[in-house]
C-alpha cells in the first residue's frame, strides 16, 4: 500500500481526518477523499477557508495557553500533522513543550507516528473521544503528560463528531475532572447557527464518513466548559476569537460556521 501504511486499513471509505487535511492542503489523503472534498466543496465553495479558520483559531488559542505558562497539551482529534500543527506552534515558544495527538482515524494516526517518530516530546494515541478514561490513562502511559501539572486539553473540531446518543457533555466533564487547576480547555464546534441552507446541506455529506457531524447551538457549546472560567470575547464566531490584527475578524464571521471558545480551570476556593 501507498505510504507504507497498514494494508489493513480500509481505504473503500473516505476518512474526515483524510478530508480535512485535504482541505488544509496537506499530502496525507487518497482519492476517495478528494472526490468527497471536492463534492462537499461544490456544495460550500467556502469550506477550505473554514477549514483554515479552524486552523487559525487553533494557533491562536495555542499561544494563549502558552503565554500562561501551560507547556503540555492533549490534542484529541488532532487528524493528521500537517503545517502549523500544535506541536510546531507551541515550539515557536517553547522548545520543551510536550504534546500528545489523539485520534480515532489508523490512517491519521499511522501517519502520525511516522512523521513525530523522531520527535521525543511528542506522542500518539489511537482512541475514540467517547473513551475519555482510556484517552487519559494512555496519555499519562506516554510520560509525556503530568496530569498533576496545568494542561492544554485541545478539541478543536472533533466534539461535533459525537452524537447526542454518546452524551458528549459528560465526555467534557471527565477530562475537565482530570486536569489540574491552572488548566485550559479549547472548543470548536460546528454549528446550525447563522448558516445558509446550502451549509446544511453539506452537513448531510458528512454521513458518508465514518463520523457524521452533529451541528449544536452556542448555548450547547458553551455548557461543554462547564464550571471553568470562560475567556473573553466568550464563545463566539471562530474568527472573532482574539484575531490577531482587526481585519482577519472577517465581514462575515459567521460564514464559516462555527464557534470557539477557551476556558480556565480556576483554584477551587477554600
């Protein structure tokens, strides 16, 4: 098989992880993914830059831990590495930052492996979010993480993956119970909010993937930080999240539908 991937993996199927990076403009996906790309692309011809705002918001909120001191991030949901990946972005400002990525996808995370196989700092998991106790037992196994110590945990687009029936508020809440005070959680999140119907639709695509995108409101998306401290501006518009300069906030943030957030997990008093 191409790559020097599994030949176990199942390549019948388009991956998101595969689709995603397709759209990022990565190297990492096959053909039946970009004929799904290009499908859903013709439906939402602004998906690309959505993915790519995504992105951005991302390294924005990564920075913002990093400037609070956090130097170890779980990434769950992270896809495949490509360019401005959160490991890349935290050693812009600090060499010594550990990362863990966490994914469902084998394809994403054989690809992972053999592109961090050098990197001592980083590690990779394959488990499903909706196994948050699994996720946090391996990634304390990797002794990359000290789960005593702030973390950044990172869900960055992978939420909306997990449909009500697997009840992801409480999903949130165990991986918000294992962090430490001093800890930082990054939601992204697609949402119905705003969106023409023509985003709908592409949604519907989705469920040709092995992981169908459920759409929440803000209010939803909002209750997944819990009891934490919420940043400002709150959970807005992905590029209204503290964009770097005033015109990358965009006429029309809501175009690229979905909202983002970081919160804090604040010293219990007493």
């Amino acid at each position: 098989m191409a790559d020097g991937l599994s030949s176990g993996i199942d390549l019948s199927r388009p991956s998101a992880a595969r689709v995603y990076d397709y759209f990022l403009g990565g190297a990492h996906n096959f053909e039946i993914d970009r004929q799904l790309a290009e499908q859903i692309a013709r439906t939402t011809p602004n998906l690309a830059a959505t993915m790519r705002a995504g992105r951005q918001f991302l390294r924005r909120a990564v920075r913002t831990l990093l400037d609070a001191g956090i130097d170890q991030f779980l990434d769950i949901g992270s896809g495949i590495p490509t360019v401005g990946n959160v490991h890349e972005v935290a050693r812009a400002a600090n060499p010594k930052a550990r990362v863990v990525y966490v994914d469902i996808d084998p394809v994403a995370v054989a690809h992972s492996r053999e592109l961090l196989a050098d990197d001592d700092l980083t590690g990779v998991i394959h488990a499903d979010l909706r196994d948050p106790e699994r996720i946090l037992a391996e990634s304390r196994a990797t002794g990359l993480l000290d789960l005593g110590r702030p973390v950044g945990i990172l869900l960055a687009g992978v939420v909306h993956f997990v449909p009500d029936a697997d009840r992801p508020a409480e999903i949130l809440a165990t991986l918000r119970a294992a962090a430490a005070p001093g800890s930082f959680l990054v939601v992204s999140h697609s949402t119905f909010e705003d969106q023409p119907q023509e985003m709908l639709d592409a949604q519907r695509l989705s469920a040709r993937t092995d992981t169908e995108i459920t759409l929440r409101s803000r209010a939803e998306i909002t209750g997944y930080f819990g009891d934490w401290t919420i940043l400002e501006p709150g959970v807005v518009h992905m590029p209204l999240w503290r964009p770097d300069s005033p015109s990358d906030a965009d006429d029309h943030p809501e175009r690229f539908g979905a909202f983002g957030g970081v919160a804090r997990y604040d010293q219990p008093a007493g």
